[in-house]
C-alpha cells in the first residue's frame, strides 16, 4: 500500500487500486481493436490521482494520455512521464512554448490558435504537434463545418513552413452514452467529411480519433486511429442504463472510507443537522461521518425532506444519510445497531464486500459517476494498492 506524499490523517481516505485501472485499460486495449488507446487523465486522473493514474494506465496498454489543459500536461513531464501526450483545452496566450519544448501535442479549433502555436515553434525552434479539431455536433470547442476548410487551409500553409505538423483530425461525440440516437450518426458522417476534405487538401494524419468511452466499448465502428477512454479507465461505466461495470469488464478502482468520529444516542423527535431536514422518529442512535462537502461529499447527498439521502455501508448494514451534508462532516442514522466510534464507514466501492458503488451515489445525488470521483479534494489522502512493485 502506497501513501500519497503527506501524512495521511486517521479518519477518512480514498483509496485507489491500481490494478484495476491496468485491467481496465487493458480491456479497452482490447476492445479497441487496432486503434491505440489514450487514456484520459484529465481532473488530476478523475480523482484517482494524475501521475498514478497515468502510469497504471501505461503499464495497461495506453499508448497516448490526454489532459484538457496544459497545467496537467507539464506535471506529468515534470514527474519523468513519456509518451505520447496530448492536451487540448486552450485560451489566447496559452504556455505555447512550453508545451513545445515538453514534447505535448496540442489542439487547435481556430486559426488564431494554429498562429499562436506556430509563432511558439519558430521561438523554440521546435516543430508542433498539431491535432486539429471539428465540431461535429456537440457545440463545444471545434471549428464549425463553414470553418473547417479555413482551419485545414491555415494549418496546412504552417506545416509547409515546417513550423509544425497536422498528426491528427479529431471530435467529441454529444451523446455516445445513448449509442443508437440517430445524432451519433451524423456525427460520425460529419467527422468522415471533414477528414476527408482535410486529406484531400493534403493533411496526412496519424491518428483520426472520435470515440470516447462509451463509444468505445459500444460503437466498434467509430475507433478510427484511436480511442480517448476517461470514465471507463477508472472502471465506471459510461452507460450505466444499458451496463454496469462488470457487465463490460470494469472494475471500479476508487473507494472512499472514513471512520466514525462520535456514536451518540437521541430520543424521538430529535432533529439533525442544518435546518432540521431530517427528523428521528424514534430513540435511535446516530453516527457522526468527518467528511462533508468540503472533502467532496455532493450537498446532494442530503437525507430528509428532500430524498432518502445517499448511501453508505457502516456496520454491515448500507444506510442513507441523515440530514444536510455539512462542509466537514455528515450523520447516518444507526438505529439500534452496536456500532461505535472508530467503526469503518464505506461511501462507496466497486460494490463487491455490498458496499454502495459511484453510481450509486449519483443516482442519490442526481447527478454522473464522472462528478462523483472527480470532486474528492486534496485535503482527503490518497492511499494506493495494487502497484506495479507490489507485484516484485
């Protein structure tokens, strides 16, 4: 078991399995046929942690990385990360010449940001990486179908200078976790157009890559060069209403523990925490859990008037919780159990030891598994197992 750099506190941490992240990646390596395999790292690895994340993925079969910005990007050069990596996410005055001189592909969607990236390469004297992306239809970044040609034109006349080189032709699919709605279609016709203008007019492209995760494991047909997988990397299943994890061979690498920090018993008609949302109707115990929204926890998850409230394995027992979720802290109702202070408490796991799963917390919440993971804090150590060198 590998600590997070920094003393870890006692009564709460999240704990990330590595080894499932390599078997994730490595299903999806073999799912995606003869297309590589970027595995997205972006949100410090979904909030599994950049640089563990990027390196269990390696070892899995990940040939690319991506990030959205460039401040990702860096740290995982900066921690003696290879590979090829790509990130995507700019604005005006972006760190060109550092992503140059970092060996980062960048992206552009505009030809102000092809004149950017080129005026880096001549300071740095390095040719750029240069993916160019179209927007098919999610309505995000990307030029539109009446500027792509613009775009290819604008890179092109660049890579002629030999200021950089168009490697690859990319999009982003809106609603890939619905795989059969009629929108992914014309996505993918208006993806092939625009690559087959692009080369048409001279573009040479190593890699063409539409398919995220859900497209991924459920529409072969869209892989191309290479597919960006983010969600399924961390073993959650980006169409939970068609797949659960197992179901598409995932296994979910986070969980999140704590310890209870108070037991206390109350009579009947007791009200718990902020605003009084939830009321005791009963002599009943309660549990005090130290992690509240501060640390991640969605305010969401509230239990009382509002909805049942998240849930939560304490005592061998899933239970919701009770009340507002508080900055630092949140209750569960215990009932009449022998449970006390110190007890193990699971938010959520992979669901095997019957612990509530990612999922299961963004249903409560009504939100995605992709917000849950994610917005755990930095505060809340990460404990890591399943390491390469665990192995030796």
């Amino acid at each position: 078991m590998v600590e997070h750099a920094g003393a870890a506190v006692a009564h709460a941490q999240v704990r990330v399995d590595l080894a499932a992240i390599r078997g994730n990646v490595a299903e999806l390596r073999a799912r995606a046929g003869s297309a590589q395999v970027m595995a997205v790292v972006k949100a410090d690895g979904y909030g599994h942690g950049l640089v563990q994340a990027a390196r269990a993925a390696q070892a899995g079969g990940a040939t690319w990385l991506g990030t959205a910005v460039l401040t990702e990007a860096l740290a995982l050069r900066a921690a003696g990360v290879g590979g090829r990596l790509m990130a995507w996410l700019c604005a005006p005055g972006e760190r060109w010449t550092d992503a140059l001189a970092a060996d980062v592909d960048v992206s552009a969607s505009a030809t102000w940001a092809v004149d950017e990236i080129a005026a880096a390469a001549r300071e740095t004297g390095r040719v750029a990486r240069l993916h160019l992306k179209v927007d098919t239809g999610l309505g995000r970044s990307g030029a539109t179908q009446a500027d792509w040609p613009a775009l290819v034109d604008h890179a092109l006349k660049a890579q002629a200078e030999g200021v950089l080189e168009v490697v690859g032709l990319w999009s982003h699919f809106a609603i890939a976790d619905a795989p059969y709605h009629p929108v992914n279609t014309a996505q993918i016709e208006a993806f092939q157009s625009a690559v087959a203008l692009a080369e048409a007019r001279g573009a040479r492209p190593e890699v063409r890559h539409l398919a995220n995760s859900a497209a991924t494991l459920m529409l072969p047909h869209t892989h191309f060069d290479l597919v960006r997988a983010g969600l399924a990397v961390y073993g959650l299943s980006p169409v939970p209403d068609l797949a659960a994890p197992p179901d598409v061979g995932l296994r979910q690498a986070m969980s999140v523990h704590a310890r209870l920090a108070l037991t206390k018993r109350v009579p009947a008609g007791s009200g718990v925490s902020y605003g009084h949302f939830y009321v005791t109707d009963k002599e009943t115990t309660l549990g005090l859990v130290p992690l509240g929204y501060a640390d991640g926890v969605p305010r969401h998850g509230s239990g009382g008037d509002g909805g049942p409230g998240a849930p939560v394995l304490v005592g061998g027992k899933v239970r919701r919780v009770a009340g507002r979720v508080c900055m630092d802290q949140f209750v569960v109702d215990l009932g009449d159990d022998d449970v006390r202070a110190g007890d193990d408490v699971v938010l959520f796991g992979d669901g095997v030891g019957g612990e509530p799963t990612a999922q299961d917390w963004a249903q409560a919440c009504r939100t995605i598994s992709y917000e849950i993971v994610t917005r755990f804090a930095p505060r809340l150590p990460r404990v890591y197992t399943g390491a390469e060198e665990d192995r030796a």
